[in-house]
C-alpha cells in the first residue's frame, strides 16, 4: 500500500545579499512603505522585516566584537583592611576575613549612560563568564 509521489516539494527561494542589500536600502528611504517594497519585489512582508531583524542583528555584533577587541586597562588595588577609613572592604558572607582585591574579580561596564560593576569572588570566575555573556547579548 505504499504509493510513491512523483511531485516534488517546492524548494525555497533564496535570494543573493546584493538583492536583499537593495530592498532594504529602499525600505529605508524617507517615506517608503516596507509593505509596498516587499510586495513590489514579489516579496512577503514578514521576509522583509525579518532581513531587517537579521542585519541589526549582524550590526549589533559586529559593534561588540570592535568594542571586545579594545584594550582595557586593569588597576589593582591592594587588600583593604575591615574597619578602615575608606569603607571599600570586601568581605565574604560568614567570614570575618577581608578579601583580598586579587581574589575578586572587578568589572564595570558602561553602555550609554548606565553603568554595570559587578565584583565576583575570583574562585567563581565560570559563573561570572556566564553572567557576562548573559549581560552583553
């Protein structure tokens, strides 16, 4: 009872990026209607806003590899002692020890007018790697 169907299924169109480069140059122009770009080149509409979509997306990160690539340079503080003038003491949770700066890991992240610090003990740096991809997608 097995039947065997000569028709074939329908093969996706794929389209060359100069092609999609020009659609989305028109999107882009004052005044012009996505819909009426997509559907004057035969297009649906929803294929043109996801093109959008994935171009930002490209921008995006191409933006964070050039800013990942940048020098940062590290200052690193000496241990400060519990109770000292300064109140910058590092301690951990059920510990009376201070924490030594060199045991921690101190990152501040600025992104337009916000600024992210994140100090995490250096023995946990896996869970810190993770929080950072997480905070930078």
């Amino acid at each position: 009872m097995d039947q065997v169907s000569t028709v074939e299924r329908p093969r996706r169109r794929e389209y060359s990026v100069e092609f999609k480069a020009s659609v989305l140059e028109r999107c882009r122009q004052p005044g012009a209607s996505l819909a009426g770009v997509a559907l004057s080149h035969g297009l649906n509409p929803n294929m043109v806003h996801r093109w959008i979509r994935e171009e930002r997306q490209r921008q995006l990160l191409i933006n964070l590899q050039q800013t990942a690539s940048a020098f940062v340079p590290l200052q690193l503080q000496a241990e400060v002692p519990i109770g000292s003038s300064t109140g910058h003491s590092l301690q951990r949770p059920g510990s009376s020890k201070t924490v030594s700066t060199a045991e921690t890991i101190h990152i501040e992240i600025q992104r337009g007018g916000a600024t992210v610090s994140v100090r995490w003990p250096l023995t946990g740096a896996a869970q810190c790697a993770q929080l950072l991809r997480e905070l930078l997608r």
